[in-house]
C-alpha cells in the first residue's frame, strides 16, 4: 500500500455535472517534459544557448527547439535575446524559481536510487531487545563507519512486539535470543554464546572476597529475578540449580522484563541473573558479575530476519557484515 501525500484523492466538484457531485481529483498527464526544464534551468545558468549545449552534452539546434517548445507551451517568452547572451524575462525568472527546486529533487531522487541500488545508501531498520542491544550498537557501528549513507532507525522493544514489526516489514533485522523453535519465513544466525552470571553491586555482593560466588552463599541472597514464563529462561537454571542444593532461592522481587532487574540491581534491593554481556559492555562499574560455583548457563544472542530474497541491498551488506563477524 502507497502512502499518499497529504491531499491527493481530494474529492472534487464537477462544475459540468447538474448535481455537482464530487468526484476524486486525478493528475492530468504534463505537456511540459523534464528535458525542456533542464535546457531551461542550463541556459539560464549559463547564459548562452552554446554553453548550455556544451554543458548538456547536446547540439545547439535541438537545444533550441526544445526551449522553443516550452516557450510555446507556457505561452510567453522566457528569455530576451541579446549581445550580452540570454538574459531572463519577468516571467523566466518566475519558472527559474519553481524550476530549480524540482530538478534538484529529482537529482537527489536519482542519486538516492542509485545508492539504494548499490547498497550504500538506503534504509536499514534494526531492532533488538534489550539484553541484545550492546551486541546490535557494535556491529552497527562497525557497519556505519562502511555504509555512512545508509540511514539506520533502531528500535528497542519486547520480544513479542518487535517480532511483530518484523513480520509486518517494518524492521529488517532484530536482535534476540535464541529461541528453539523456527519461525515460518524468517531465518536466524546464532551469534555465540553468552554466559549467564549474578549481577550485583559491591553492598549485595553474596562474596566480595571471591570471583566465583559459592552456590551455597545465594541460601539467604535477594534475588531480583525474571518471572518463569521469561521466554530466555534466564531464571530456570539457577533455580534447578539451588533446589539440587537443597533450598528454594530467595526471590524478593520478580521484575517483568530485563532494564527493570537492572534497576532493581542497581538499587541495591537485590542481585539477578542475567547475560554477562548487559554489564561487561557499559560504561558504569557500579554494577558487575560474577559467576556461579557450578551454574554453566549460557544464553545465546541470535539474528532474525526475513527470508523474502528481494531484501534491500543495503540490509543484505548488514547480513554479510554479520556473518563475517560470527564465521560458523
């Protein structure tokens, strides 16, 4: 479906019609052609009907034909005759003024086209959850600094709503994580692994003097944790984990989505359990990890995009850029 500029379809009156019932405006074809402005804009610029052929890479004679043409067309002369060269009549100069814009919107049409052809210009639409975001920010910054002309639009958002813009073609690519099951129409790429570890603040640390907290230390820890229906399951082996011990973890809080863990982290309320590399790529050190003695979890960020091969040529180089990053 097209997207009509504000205006068009207007609905018109038939002045011919004895109930003068409206009826939908509809562009009449234009009997002035694009290369009748371009000797226009050329000879306008230059000055002369010899430089602006010379500039348009044309003879003369034809050159003057078709600002013949266009003269007849609009009715009135565009420009006087002189020793001095061409020079622009009142009503020249008003054309000039509408002209210019228009010849330089198509140019920019046609470079843009050419860009989009050539994948270095277009659009590439990114979206990414938010455990996934430092992973998608690097390799977009890497695919900038070889595209710059491709305009980037990035979307954080829940799983199920960015899934949602993915199969409505309104995002390319999206960063997740894995999810075993296939999605009809989509394909994925596993980027690595990724461990999953206790995120902490030096007052909820359960072992400050250690770099491997012992499980046996989370037996009185608040946690911060991610509900059960998570669909990472970040939650489910540290779980297992301490019933095998022997206790039940002690959950103060069951956040509803990842940033608000962090938040609840950063508080000092609790510690969570959460993908290392949501705390490795800030810039803050407040916040940190470490692992657990015997938890060896791992989430596993992925890339999903559309199957469709008629992608953008642009969203393909982000794909390949992807792929050469992650060599299976």
């Amino acid at each position: 479906m097209l997207d009509i500029p504000k205006g068009y379809g207007k609905m018109r009156s038939d002045p011919s019609s004895s109930s003068a019932s409206p009826r939908p405006w509809v562009r009449k074809p234009l009997g002035l052609k694009l290369r009748q402005l371009e000797v226009f804009a050329a000879i306008a610029e230059t000055g002369s009907i010899s430089r602006a052929a010379e500039r348009l890479n044309m003879a003369q004679p034809p050159l003057s034909r078709q600002l013949a043409a266009l003269e007849e067309r609009l009715g009135v002369p565009l420009f006087t005759r002189g020793n001095k060269g061409m020079a622009l009549t009142e009503a020249g100069a008003r054309v000039y003024r509408q002209v210019t814009p228009i010849l330089d919107s198509l140019q920019v049409l046609e470079e843009r086209v050419q860009e989009e052809r050539e994948g270095t210009g277009g659009r590439l639409a990114l979206g990414c959850i938010y455990s996934s975001a430092p992973m998608a920010l690097g390799l977009l910054k890497k695919y900038h600094s070889l595209y710059p002309r491709v305009e980037l639009f990035v979307r954080q958002g829940t799983p199920e709503d960015l899934l949602t813009e993915l199969k409505q073609a309104r995002l390319h690519v999206l960063f997740l994580r894995d999810r075993m099951e296939r999605i009809p129409g989509f394909r994925k790429r596993v980027l690595g692994e990724d461990p999953l570890e206790l995120v902490m603040v030096r007052e909820t640390d359960p072992a400050p003097d250690r770099d491997v907290v012992p499980l046996e230390a989370l037996r009185t820890t608040p946690l911060c944790l991610l509900p059960r229906e998570d669909p990472w399951n970040y939650t489910d082996s540290l779980t297992f984990a301490c019933r095998e011990a022997g206790f039940e973890p002690v959950t103060v809080c069951s956040c509803y989505d990842t940033p608000m863990a962090m938040q609840l982290v950063r508080s000092g309320l609790g510690v969570s359990f959460l993908p290392r590399s949501i705390v490795t790529n800030q810039s803050s050190n407040a916040v940190y990890t470490k692992p657990v003695a015997g938890v060896n979890a791992v989430s596993r960020p992925a890339l999903l995009w559309s199957a469709d091969p008629s992608l953008p040529v642009c969203v393909r180089n982000f794909l390949d850029l992807v792929a050469s990053e992650f060599e299976a």
